[in-house]
C-alpha cells in the first residue's frame, strides 16, 4: 500500500517568498480583506502618492482610492491642476484591516510589524516607478516612507525632505479632512493638501 502524507494539523506552513501581492501572508491581514489592492498608474511615474491602507469600497473593488477618500483625492487634484492618471498611487499596506462595529467594517490604523512586513511591495514599487518625489498622506503613509515608526505627521506636514535620493511631501490623510468637523478647519486642511501637492509639482521642474 501506500501513504498519502498529510501534515500534522498544528504545522506551520512555511512562509515563502510570495511573488505575487494577493498570495502575499508576510503578515496575518489578508486572511480578513477580500483581497490585496495594488497600486496603480504609469509604469514610470515622477509623483508617487502613497496612502494608508484600502478602505471599504477598496477591497470589495480590488482598486485603490474609489472611496470617499479617493473621491476628495480627485478634488485635490483639480485645484492642484495635476491628472490624477499621471501619478501613481498606492498605499502602505495592502489589505483591508478592519474590525465589525454593527454592519460595518469600521477601518483600523496597521501597527508598525504591519507596515513594515508590507514595504516589501512598497520597495518593489519605488524601484520601478522610480518617483521625483513620493506624497505620503498621513501618518502610517510617512513611517513607511521614512522606515522609521516613530515618524511625526506634524514635523513633516506641509514640508519636502530628501529621503534616499527623493523627495518626500507629508500631507494630511484624506480620510482625515473628511472627518473634521468644522467647516473652516476643514477648509484649511483641505488647502494644506493642494498647497502639498503644488509644492510636489514644483519639485518636478
Ligand atoms: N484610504 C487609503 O489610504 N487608501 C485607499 O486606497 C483608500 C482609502
């Protein structure tokens, strides 16, 4: 007779190397997303916007930035005078964190072990698109940016800074200016992301 090797129920399967980004386990997230959402825009890009995380819709779409928060994105845009299919867009992490509240999937901020195990894509992005100049939108966009956990939104708010032969332009998340509730700070907060993404334009001339 024979033997049909089955594993032991308590082993480990081995983590690989995965070359594909939805086969991706370098971190437990994708086993709660519908599935990983790739960046996204021209192969060559010289502006490189990297986000957060995908949201909601993101995940269920499998495209980065068709929420809310790609909607206000567009709205940036338009008074930055940039096209958005010009620049390239993609997030720090890759899969949808989330935890039930009722109905819904209400979003989680990734932890450090998170955004680390995922800047293995970001990498591999940088090094294709080879951007003039990345625009980190908040704060977990910035940490994996810079490498460096302990990166301060309000340090580098509405600022470039040379990082690893490129420039680096903070603004708020979007998601961020749609939670403010006041209508004038707002306002402001929304004009600190044009005036970001003027400042990254100009870098480019
Ligand atoms: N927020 C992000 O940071 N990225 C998305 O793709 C959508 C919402």
């Amino acid at each position: 007779g024979f033997t049909i090797p089955i594993a032991p129920a308590d082993a480990q399967p081995e983590r690989q190397q995965p070359s594909k980004l939805d086969e991706c386990r370098r971190c437990e997230l994708w086993q709660y997303a519908t599935q990983a959402v790739p960046g996204e825009g021209p192969k060559r890009a010289q502006i490189m916007l990297v986000g957060e995380q995908p949201g909601d819709q993101e995940d269920l779409a499998g495209k980065a930035f068709v929420g809310p928060a790609g909607k206000l994105l567009d709205r940036v845009f338009e008074a930055a005078d940039l096209e958005r299919r010009a620049i390239y867009l993609t997030n720090a992490v890759k899969h949808f964190k989330w935890e039930p509240r009722g109905k819904r999937r209400l979003h989680k901020t990734p932890v450090q072990r998170e955004i680390e195990a995922c800047g293995y894509w970001l990498e591999k992005e940088l090094a294709t698109v080879k951007p003039t100049v990345i625009v980190a939108l908040g704060a977990t966009a910035l940490k994996s940016v810079l490498g460096n956990g302990n990166a301060k939104l309000a340090e580098s708010l509405g600022k470039a800074i040379r990082h690893e032969g490129r420039w680096v332009v903070t603004v708020y998340h979007p998601s961020y200016i749609l939670r403010v509730p006041d209508e004038e700070a707002k306002r402001q907060a929304f004009n600190v992301m044009v005036e970001g993404l003027k400042l990254a334009k100009q870098l480019l001339e």
